[in-house]
C-alpha cells in the first residue's frame, strides 16, 4: 500500500468552498479563544528586540483562511507602528496544509470578504506570505521568526495511532492499549513541532500557543461542567446510528477517528522539566502555561 504523500493532508481537508471565507465565517469559537491571548501577544511584542534594519516577522502555524486571527494581528502590527514607526518592515507568514483556503486568506486582507479590518490595507511597510506544508516539519528558515503563534491547531496529530474501538475521539478510549498509543503519539508529536520550531525562531524569540487542552478538573471542549451534552458522545451515537440504520457500513463507523489528542498540562510542560530533553537543549524554555474555559457567545441570525 502507497505511503503518505510528503506535504498530503494529514488529519483533515478545509470545508467549503475555495475563497468563500467558510471556515471563519462559521468558526466563532476560535475568534473567542484567540482574542484571550490577545494580552500575551502584546506583551511579546513588547519585549523583542528590534535590530536597526531588521524585519519583524510573525508567523501564524495551522491558519486556515487567516479570519479568526485577524484582530489579533491587527493589533500586533498596530502596537509594532506606534512603537517603531513605519520604517519597520513587518512581515506575516501564514502556515497551513496544501490544501489549505489561502484564496480566502488573500481575499480577507484585500478586504473583498467582509470581516474583521485588515491590518495589511490600514498599515504600511507590512508584507504577507503563505506556507502550504506542515507544522511537524520546519516552514521558516532558520533563526528568522520573531514571534509564533498558534492556535487550536495544534491537537492534530501527525498520524493516526490506531482505530478506537466503539468511539471516535481519544476522550472516549476504553481500551488501555489504544489509549497509550494516543498518548504516545501525542508527546513525540509534541517535541517534533516544538523542536521544528526551535529552528526558526530568532534567539530572543517567541511564541504563544493557544491550545485545546484538558485541565487539572477532567474538563476539555465539548465537555465542561457548564456543558449540558458531551458533543464527542453525541457525535459518536449519531454516527452509530447510520451504521445500525445501513447508511454507512459498520467498518466505516469502526474506521472513523479523530486523528487529535487533548493534551494535559503536564503533557504540554514534560519536554521542558527533563535536563535531558531534546527541546531545552535546542534554546527553547517555557515562559508560563494556565487554563481557561472560554465559553462561546453565539449570535443567532433572524431573518
């Protein structure tokens, strides 16, 4: 059986169509996540070092089509002018699949999608490029990357570890065998993006992750204590009931999972407490790491 194609779409492919905006027009979600790290941003950008004569470069790894970071970059590249001026050349790179909406990416910056303000239409001397790879492997040239970011993007794994038996999310594993698979995955995963991007940052850079996570209570999205269904439970009896009703097979339901994990706390924090780790040998060391249960605020539309 043929590998995986190098660059080939690892854990999903964009829904909707090519440049329609679909995603961030229907990820409000994500818009209420990102703008919690809008004060950490800040606060990096603050603190870097700017050379004389030195681009200012921010990467924005798992994009999708740009939408729900827009407003934190905004203000990231707002803060950069009123700081250093327009003689700042400020350069953003967009990270994503190959198959990635870079059409709608484009379109939003250009303002032809209505949406948040563009930063790149309300600034001068700011520059954007895209990056059609994965974030397991290294996008940016070495020690050229001032400030990462990233966010619920990051859960995808590399590969799927195994089929999960009667489920579909690794929330929900009850097999010990399986459930050591996912977590194995997870933490070699973990240090392979984390080393990946060890390589780009510049020696005082930094990076702030925005990730869905499962905190020190048990609660992970889709399932708070505010939360009235478990979603990964009603996905899984809703997929059961088209294989007991033969709209699709048995097997499809038995092959249907989500290649992601949830990681804890001490499972975001393990590659940076061993002397011996990989990911502090290569530069990087962890700054400050917390929870938050964000709760979405939906607006319904009324005709």
């Amino acid at each position: 059986m043929p590998g995986v194609v190098p660059g080939s779409p690892r854990s999903h492919i964009p829904y909707g169509a090519d440049g329609s905006g679909f995603y961030s027009d229907n990820s409000i979600g994500c818009y209420n996540v990102i703008l919690e790290s809008v004060p950490l941003m800040l606060e990096s950008v603050k603190s870097a070092s700017v050379k004389p004569g030195s681009v200012f470069t921010i990467v924005d790894y798992g994009c999708a089509d740009g939408g729900t970071s827009m407003p934190l970059l905004y203000a990231c590249v707002k803060e950069l002018r009123q700081t250093y001026g327009d003689d700042l050349p400020i350069h953003v790179i967009y990270e994503d699949q190959p198959v990635n909406d870079f059409k709608s990416l484009y379109l939003r910056l250009q303002g032809l999608i209505p949406g948040p303000n563009s930063y790149f239409l309300d600034f001068a001397n700011a520059f954007v490029s895209t990056c059609g790879t994965h974030f397991y492997s290294q996008c940016i040239p070495p020690e050229s990357v001032n400030l990462g970011f990233s966010s619920t993007a990051m859960h995808w794994l590399r590969d799927k570890p195994c089929d999960i038996t009667g489920a579909l999310h690794h929330t929900m594993i009850t097999v010990p065998e399986e459930a050591e698979k996912f977590k194995n995955q997870a933490a070699h995963d973990w240090e392979t993006l984390l080393l990946a991007r060890a390589k780009e940052l510049v020696s005082d850079g930094r990076m702030v992750l925005v990730q869905l996570a499962i905190d020190k209570e048990g609660q992970f999205p889709g399932t708070t204590k505010n939360t009235p269904v478990s979603i990964h439970h009603t996905m899984r009896d809703l997929w059961k009931e088209l294989a007991d009703d033969g709209l699709i097979t048995q097997e499809e339901f038995k092959k249907t999972t989500f290649v992601s994990y949830f990681r804890t706390v001490d499972e975001f924090k393990k590659p940076f407490e061993f002397q011996d780790s990989p990911v502090l040998k290569a530069g990087l060391s962890l700054v400050s790491i917390e929870t938050k249960v964000i709760k979405l605020s939906i607006q319904r539309k009324v005709a």
